[in-house]
C-alpha cells in the first residue's frame, strides 16, 4: 500500500526517542502547546520557520520536514 503520513508521526518518534513531552518541546520552540500537537496529528503545517527550529532542536534537517510536509498536503 502506497500512502503518504503526516510528518508529525515522525516528530513524535523523535519526541519519544528523546524523551520529550509535546508540551516541553512547544516549549523549546517557543510555540504553542495546541500547534504541536496539531502539527503531530497532521492538521497543522510545518512552515520553513517551523522547519528551522525542528532542526535546531532535533537535528533533522529543515528540508526534509518540508519535503514530508509537502508530499503529505500534495
């Protein structure tokens, strides 16, 4: 089966792996806990500034969260 998921399932095994709560990494982002939590369960979009600081604070590079983003809304 060939289906696209909403790059927040990744954001959450990171979250996970790090031992993170969405509300402490909202936090860290210096965003909302709610947009977080939208963007984990795909109904909210990572924009390139949103991107940045996922890199920043997770390591992954801001291009591949916009290159799940993108393929999840196309």
């Amino acid at each position: 089966m060939d289906y696209k998921v909403p790059p927040g399932w990744l954001l959450d095994d990171y979250l996970e792996e790090r031992g993170y709560s969405e509300d402490a990494f909202a936090k860290m982002c210096g965003l909302p806990a709610k947009q977080i939590s939208q963007i984990a369960e795909g109904k909210a979009p990572i924009d390139a500034g949103i991107a940045e600081t996922f890199e920043k604070i997770l390591g992954v590079r801001a291009h591949i969260w916009l290159n799940l983003e993108t393929a999840y809304r196309a």
